[in-house]
C-alpha cells in the first residue's frame, strides 16, 4: 500500500512539473544511458535551454510575447 502511495505521489509531482514547464533532467539523463549509452549528454543548462525553446520557441522563431 505504500508503496503505491508513493509511486502515486511520484507521478502527481512529475505531473504537476510538466504541467508548469519544469522540465525532468534526471528522466532524460535515465533516457540518454538506458537507450543511447554513449552518445553525448546535453547539461543541465543545456537541457533546460532546449526545453525552454521547444516550449516558448527559439529567438527568431516567432512565438512568445516579446
């Protein structure tokens, strides 16, 4: 039971991240070394970078507000 609970609780937060655009680093760096070991691994600024632009748009893409 608690460990439903808990796993419960994992997915609302991962939810609630996803929903405020806080992107999961630790999931892609689990991504990265379970599916493409050896490949190069973005940063965590570099992650972040890159979601931010897939989410508001990149500079010069158009989108966003200024």
């Amino acid at each position: 039971m608690l460990d439903e609970l808990a796993k419960a609780g994992r997915y609302l937060g991962q939810s609630m991240r996803l929903m405020v655009g806080l992107p999961e680093y630790d999931t892609y760096v689990a991504h990265m070394e379970n599916t493409h070991p050896g490949e190069p691994m973005m940063s965590y600024d570099e992650f972040f970078r890159e979601r931010q632009a897939a989410r508001y748009g990149g500079a010069g893409k158009g989108g966003g507000c200024c």
